[in-house]
C-alpha cells in the first residue's frame, strides 16, 4: 500500500482545473516540462544556498506538492482530453527521474546526511522507476508496488525539507534514514519485477 492508492481522490480534486487548462490549450507535455524544469532549477537554487542558509529547504514542501498536482495533471490531460503520445510518456517517465534526483540530491549537503547515502537513494530511486517502466517491455502493466513509490518519497522529501528549513538543520539521529530508504528500496525494486513477470510469466 502506497500513496499512489489514493491517486483517483487527489484526481477528483484536480479536474475542474484540468477541464480549464485543456479548455485554455495548455498541453500535457508542457505541464511535464514545466514540472521538470521547476525541480531542476529549485533543486540548484537549493544546492547553491543550502550550506549558508539551510532555511531553503523549506521551499521543498510545497514544490513537491506542487509537482504531485502538476503530474496529476499531465496525466488527466494526455488521458481524458485526448493528448497521449509516445513522445509524452518519454518525457513523463524521464521528468519524474530527472526531477527526483535534483530535488533529493542537495541532501548530501546537509547533515546528518551525505554523498553516499543520499547517491545510493537517488540511484535505487531511478531503477525503482525503471523496474516499474519495465512492466509492458515483457507484456506486463506498468507497476507501482510499494513499500515506498514515488509519491510516498516526495511527502518523506518534503517533511525533511520543511524539518530542516523551519529548525535549521536535522538531528544526528536521522543518519540512519537514507540507508532505511535504501532498503525499502530495494524491496520496490523486487516487488515491481516480480509483480511484472507474475502478471506475465510466459
């Protein structure tokens, strides 16, 4: 159980806005785009800043939100208004890695934390994603098994961000947390793969 199971609500809260935006011309790969962009440039302003002011961070919590509403959005929009294309799933599946690395990645530079651990979690995040991706390259659906998806990082990234943004920093107890995510992880990556040739074992 992850939090994309509560995906359809969050959807239901954003179509009135989606019907807008489709309405107003606005495509699905643009809103990809914008959201890719977003996270890269926030992810650098927060790396630049992030030794002298730790305050940054807290710019984190509401980007992530943010971005969970955009790729909602660019979702309904390829979906329910006719905007699928080949072109679009590439550009969805490369945002949201492109994205997570750059949003995690100024981790390293806060303690308790540091290059390895934070690398490892931006490493197992992306085959996470691509063990997901995998699912219709052997004729299977694209999986979201858990324990811990894309969305259920973003609200962990997120508290962390507003945790250290609003105090300054992180305790030294939570040097444990990435190898914690690393390992959870781990078990998405092999829940999705076993998930995908369950589903299709030929």
């Amino acid at each position: 159980m992850t939090l994309y199971a509560l995906k359809p609500r969050f959807q239901a809260l954003l179509r009135p806005l989606v019907i807008r935006l489709a309405a107003a011309g606005v495509t699905a790969n643009q809103v990809t785009v914008s959201a890719a962009a977003g996270s890269v440039l926030l992810g650098g302003l927060i790396a630049w800043q992030a030794g002298t002011f730790p305050g940054i961070f807290v710019l984190l919590a509401p980007w992530l939100l943010l971005r969970m509403a955009l790729n909602a959005v660019d979702g309904m929009l390829a979906r329910e208004h006719g905007q699928r294309s080949r072109l679009g799933a590439l550009l969805n599946e490369i945002g949201d890695v492109v994205s997570d690395a750059a949003l995690y990645a100024p981790f390293a530079l806060l303690l308790p934390f540091g290059p390895g651990e934070i690398g490892a979690v931006v490493l197992l995040s992306t085959l996470s994603e691509f063990a997901g991706v995998l699912g219709p390259a052997i004729g299977a659906s694209r999986r979201y098994d858990g324990p811990i998806g894309k969305s259920d990082r973003a609200l962990l990234f997120g508290a962390l961000g507003l945790w250290a943004g609003l105090a300054g920093g992180l305790p030294g107890w939570l040097w444990p947390l990435p190898w914690l995510l690393s390992a959870l992880l781990l078990v998405t990556i092999v829940r999705r793969a076993r998930g995908a040739l369950a589903e299709n074992p030929a």
